[in-house]
C-alpha cells in the first residue's frame, strides 16, 4: 500500500507548474475572477493553448488524440491549475468527452473528440427543465422521430454555459410509453440549430446561467449518444465524473491555505489572528476534513485508474466537498470580520474576495449535480445496499 | 500509489476475522468487561503461535519482521471484534519500544518470550491529569546501591494485573531525558487501585513506593530521550486509529444490517430517507477515517515526516467511531441500548481509545503549531 505519487507523477506535476508559471498572467488571473464564469478572450485563448499542448486529453487513449495518461496525472493537472486560481470548469472536457469515449459510435468520436481536444467545441448540459429537477427521470422534452432526423420540442432552465458554448448535451423523452427511466435518449447538437432560443437568467452569484427553449428542433438521427432510450445510463456515467470533478478538493485547499496566511498576518502590535487559541481550533478543524476530502479525492482517481466506477465515493466526495466549501466561506468570513463581505475589486477586499465569491456559490454547490440528498440516497442505497423507499 | 492490500495481507486479514470471530465474540467480550477481567491466557496463546505477536519484531529476536500494512491489518480487525486483547499496549507499543531503545541484552531477553506468548507487558506511563490539579509529584527513579529506586503513581494502566511486567517512564533527579524501566506488578512496594471506568476496562492506578529495580531492567541501560517515548506513541496513535476504524466500520455493518431486518410502519426502517442518511453520513466518515489511517502507517513505516497524518489519523478515526455507535444507537433504539445488546461494547470501546494514549486535544493542539 502506497498512498504517495510516483516519480513520474511528481515529475509530470513539475512540468505542469513550470508551463503554468510561464503561461498564466495575472491579467489571466483577473479576467477569471471578474468574468462570472464565462470565458473571456484570454480564456478562451488559454483553453486553447491547453488544447495545443495536449493537456486537454491528459488521460484520454491515444487514439483519440490524448496523451494515455492516467486518470491520477489528468487530477493532477485539474489540481495544478486549482492552485494558479484557474478555477477550470469545464465539464465538457472533465466529464462529457470521458462520456463520449466510453459510450459514443467510432464515428462520433471521430466527429467531436479532435474539436474538444482543440478546444473549439464546448458543450452545455441540457438536463434540468422547470418541472424536473432532482425527479429528472420526470421530464417533458420530447424528441419524435421523423425519418432520418428526430424533433425536438420543449425547454431546458439552468443551462449554464448555453450562451457561449457550440453544442448542447441534452436529454429528452423518446418514448413516452416506456417506463420513465427507460424512454429517454441523449442528443448532442449545435446550439445554433433553427429553433433554438437562449435566454439570461442570472443567480445569485451574479453569473448568467440560461433558460434554452427548443420549438420544433430537428436534429439528426446520428446526433444521438448510445443507443436509443438508454439515455438515462448515459447521463448516470457523466454525472459519475461529473461528481468526480465537483468533489476537487484543490481549491478549498487554496482558499484555506489563503485564509491560514490572512489569520497569520500581524497587525501593528504584532498580534495575529492566529494567535488566538479559538481561531486555531477551528482551522485545524477545518484543516483535518480537508485532508479527508484529499484522501477521498485520491482514491477516486486511483478507482477510476483501476477501471472501477466510483459511484457512492463520487456521491460522497460531492457531499464533502460541497459542504466544506461553505463551512470554510463561512467561518473564514467570521474570522476575518466585515472586510471578507467585500467582494472582488472592493477597497479593503481580503483574498482577493474567494471567501466573499465562494459564500455565494456554496448554496449552488450543495444542490448542483444532484442534490447532496440526492447523493446521500446514491451512498446509502448503491454503497450500503439499502432498499429504495 | 496503491490502496489495495495484497493478496497475502488480505489472507492475514481473513484470517484474523475468522479466529476472532471464534475465540473473541462478543459474549466474551462483554464476560471480561463485566467482570473486569483479564484476557484468557489460551487466546493470548494461540495468537502467539498464530504469529501474530511477531509482527513487528526482528529476525534475530525471533520475529516476523513483517510490513507495517500486515501488522496494521490485524489491529484493524482487532478494533472490529471490539479488541479484548492487550495486543496494542503489549506488543505495538511495549514491545516495539524495547526493540527501540533496550540494549542488545535486553532484546534477547525480553522479545523471544515475548513473542511466544509467555510474557505479558502493561504500559504505564499515564500521570498527567488523572486528579486534575491536585499534583500529584512526577513518578521519580533515583541510583542506590543495590540498583534503582522507583517512586510515584501511573493511572489507567491497562490489564496491569494479568501482566508480568509493566513498563514504567520515569525522570531522574538532574535529568531532562526520560527512564524507562520494567517493574513487575508484584514486587515489594508496588500497589495496584482497580479503578472502574464507563469502558469497563480493567485499568489501574499503580502506586510505586520505593520499589526497588534492578539495573539490567533499566531499558538502554541509562536515560532516553523523551522524543523515543513520543515516537513510539506516534506510532501507536496511528496503528489504534485503524482499530478505530475498524470498529467504526463494523458497528456501520451491524447497523446496516439491523436497518435492513427491522420494519417499522411495515416496511425496512433501511428503507426511509432520515435513516439512510445518517448512514450515508457514517460511511463517508469511515472511508476517510480507514484512509487516513493508513496514510499514517504508510508514512511511518516509510520515514517520511508523519506528525501531521498521525494527527489526523488519531482525531479522524475516533470522531468517525464515536459517531458511528451514537448514530447506530440512534438506529438500534432500545435493541442496543439494553444491558443484554451488544452495541454498547463498542460505544465503550469508542471512548477509551478516543482518550486513551493522549486525547484528540493533544493532536489538535499539535495540528495547531504545525499549521
């Protein structure tokens, strides 16, 4: 049993941070932090250049273009790019392009892998619609067939990335005879489709997520993934590295780290946060379920290396990660006071305003994905092996 | 990386499980608390000619000399069987530290019985804060002409009456370094106070009035450092903190188990959200907890600078076994809290170790200055 990297893992980290040193500027840096989560022309250039040096397909096969790599040396890459303030989130590459590999025909492949390596193709999750939400086996968008195409009529809500992404990931009903979990299919389209609209809805964070509305969209018969009504497995698989990649423990790590380094900080008297015993306390607390996080994170990545699917240790990995996000955001906003309310670009503003930014993003956390007590279900009934109520 | 175990140390592992579920059940468990009595000397018996007592020792001693993952796993499912056994005060931590620190005489002397099986030690280092401010004088050794003077009190020494010697950490006047000597519990001036704790261990205090030791029983023949006894205790910490997880991971199992079989408003009470989730919660806790533990390990047995897993090893598996009984006697209702159940054998079990060996405050403070 051994629980450190490799050499070579610890040599390709190096290398890794060596090109991050090299390539990510502080004008990056900032570009990210103000942009609400959609990419900005430094971004959008960066991805790419990700792309060109092959470190969008670290762990994917080689005959689609990846380096072969392991799935431990891609999390090693997400990690890195989590402590440069890169906050990447991108689930086309984390979580659809690993679907893709796993579930899509050769010639789709063929057809989206090269562009998504490239980094031209980006794809927005089309699951939620307004009545099925954690009940998404419930929804009403239908796609008919029509000879050669399918039809698709209905809409979509919290479709974040639909108004900057290429393609649209989207599940809908195929056949509405079927038991519901047995009658859905997933498409894969341009959203720049006839019959696609886009509208802002913005959260709470103050990021622009998408209501996308679908009149009569017809889409090819080959823009579907896996076979037909198996679409509700398919989604199972993306939500698996989905959790995966939600479940990253890299960048609560950081906003610790940073907090730590603010509580140290001496004031004019010399006195530091730190100093007090309380405060102590509650960092080392928050310290030890971070690195408990660390541990699960790296037995997911070791699963997935050894072909086994991590489906109640994603679930869990997602609950605590979630949760300690904003058990870190706000105790971290109690420890330093009034001045970590200011947000980003404020006079006064500590760490740049993460702790501010990560207050506001937690709640979404915890629902996003599947709701935490969606994941409790999946720990309880697939780890524990518990009836369904 | 690899978090598997192989094939050899999941036999050990199967094996333990099985004789323990033979020799340590819980009505046997549940007889020596009650009774607050020593460990059958047969079970101590076949474990030494199982080779378990071996583990950590050398060749030259009669040893096994084996890994530190095999050796944790057998006190991973010691924890499991709600351990009635001295194993980890006797052999992970007596044992190791006189393979540590005792002379080459020593060694010979003590290890091979030892490892047989015909020599039982007690650790008895405890003084601290038993009678919180009422200072209590630090156990003292002093040179005389016919070899050692021993005064003092240790308390919560574990199993002191069943053992054959007891190992006693003790200052010398003009000494910053720390003495460790063997004592039998039956010389002259050594007194034993059965004290009656809530995990119903049989634990002392021991009184040492002018108790005279010979020479070839002081460990290294001299003083140590202290960072030798601390080490041990490190090490200790991590090996108890797979007990922990052990125990934790089979009151998750019993419960399940239970939640499964009882019905309620007729169906499974498994089957109802509130009580998944609180198990889903418990099993989250036991993966982390398990893993940390054997980061610790790993890194001890490997060198590595460990402080910091040890810590978080010791504070993760103890949380994680405290509230695996609290949730499973939220589960188990009147079914595990009745005297006759057998649930509250391991929610005892949970809080002795929680404290036992220095308690998570210790290593939260250590977590603390190493932040």
């Amino acid at each position: 049993m051994d629980f450190r990297y490799s050499a070579e893992q610890e040599q390709f980290r190096q290398q890794i941070r060596q090109f991050l040193d090299d390539n990510v500027s502080d004008a990056l840096r900032e570009e990210i932090a103000v942009s609400g989560h959609s990419p900005g022309p430094l971004a959008t250039e960066f991805l790419k250049l990700l792309g060109k040096q092959g470190w969008l397909g670290i762990g994917w096969p080689k005959e689609h273009g990846g380096q072969g790599r392991s799935m431990i040396e891609q999390s090693i890459f997400y990690h890195e790019l989590d402590l440069q303030d890169i906050h990447y989130g991108n689930l086309t590459i984390t979580s659809l392009a690993l679907t893709l590999i796993k579930l899509a025909s050769e010639e789709q492949k063929q057809q989206y892998l090269p562009h998504i390596l490239s980094g031209d193709l980006e794809i927005c999750l089309g699951y939620t619609e307004p009545n099925a939400g954690s009940d998404l086996a419930s929804l009403s968008t239908r796609a008919v067939r029509d000879g050669d195409e399918y039809v698709i009529t209905g809409q979509k809500v919290y479709t974040t990335g639909a108004h900057y992404a290429s393609h649209i990931w989207l599940l809908a009903r195929t056949d509405p005879t079927a038991p519901r979990h047995k009658g859905l299919s997933v498409f894969i389209f341009p959203l720049a489709t006839p019959g696609v609209t886009v509208r802002p809805i913005y959260t709470m964070e103050g990021i622009r997520t998408n209501e996308v509305f679908l009149d009569e969209v017809r889409v090819p018969a080959s823009a579907m993934i896996g076979a037909p009504n198996s679409g509700f497995y398919t989604i199972a698989v993306a939500l698996d590295f989905e959790r995966v990649f939600m479940g990253k423990y890299t960048k609560i790590r950081r906003n610790f780290d940073a907090l730590l380094a603010c509580c140290k900080e001496t004031d004019d008297a010399g006195q530091a946060r730190y100093d007090d015993p309380v405060i102590q306390d509650r960092l080392v607390r928050l310290h030890i379920d971070i690195e408990r996080l660390r541990l699960l994170c790296t037995k997911t990545a070791w699963m997935i290396d050894r072909g086994k699917v991590p489906n109640a240790e994603a679930s869990a990995q997602k609950i605590l990660a979630s949760e300690l996000e904003q058990r870190l955001a706000d105790e971290g906003i109690q420890i330093l006071g009034p001045r970590a309310l200011l947000e980003y670009g404020s006079p006064h503003v500590p760490m740049q305003g993460y702790l501010a930014q990560s207050w506001l993003l937690a709640p979404m956390m915890k629902f996003g994905g599947g709701t935490n007590e969606i994941q409790r279900d999946i720990v309880a009934q697939r780890g524990l092996g518990l009836p369904r109520g | 990386m690899e978090l598997d175990l192989t094939s050899e140390q999941q036999q050990i592992k199967d094996a333990v499980r099985r004789f323990l579920s033979r020799e340590c059940t819980p009505a046997m468990v549940r007889k020596m608390r009650e009774e607050h009595a020593a460990l059958p000397r047969e079970i101590w018996q076949s474990m030494a000619e199982l080779g378990w007592l071996s583990l950590p020792f050398a060749d030259a001693y009669g040893g096994a000399g084996s890994d530190w993952v095999t050796l944790a796993v057998v006190v991973e499912e010691l924890g499991r069987a709600c351990d009635p056994t001295p194993f980890v005060d006797c052999i992970v931590t007596c044992g190791w530290l006189i393979q540590d620190v005792g002379s080459e005489a020593q060694k010979q002397q003590w290890l091979p019985p030892l490892i047989e099986g015909k020599l039982m030690l007690s650790l008895a280092t405890h003084e601290e804060t038993a009678l919180h401010g009422a200072g209590t004088p630090p156990t003292t050794l002093r040179q005389c002409p016919a070899g050692l003077r021993l005064d003092g009190r240790k308390y919560f020494v574990v199993n002191a009456d069943a053992s054959d010697f007891l190992l006693v950490s003790a200052a010398m006047p003009d000494s910053a370094e720390t003495s460790l000597v063997l004592v039998s519990p039956k010389a002259e001036g050594v007194e034993l106070i059965a004290l009656h704790s809530l995990a119903h261990a049989n634990v002392h205090e021991v009184r040492f009035n002018n108790v005279l030791v010979p020479q070839e029983q002081w460990l290294g023949d001299g003083p140590v450092a202290q960072s030798r006894l601390d080490e041990a205790l490190d090490r200790t910490q991590a090996f108890q903190s797979a007990a922990a997880a052990g125990g934790a991971r089979q009151v998750l199992e019993m419960t399940v188990a239970y939640a499964k079989e009882r019905e309620q408003f007729g169906k499974p009470i498994g089957s109802f959200q509130a009580v998944q989730h609180m198990l889903a919660n418990v099993w989250t806790d036991v993966e982390t907890a398990w893993l940390a533990a054997y980061e610790a390990i790993t890194y001890l047995e490997a060198g590595l600078p460990a402080a910091e897993k040890v810590a978080i090893a010791k504070c993760a598996s103890n949380a994680t076994f405290l509230q695996a009984c609290f949730t499973a006697h939220q589960i188990f209702g009147g079914m595990g809290y009745m005297w006759e159940t057998d649930l509250h054998l391991w929610t005892r079990k949970a809080k002795e170790i929680e404290l036992a060996y220095g308690g998570p405050h210790r290593y939260r403070r250590r977590l603390a200055a190493l932040l």
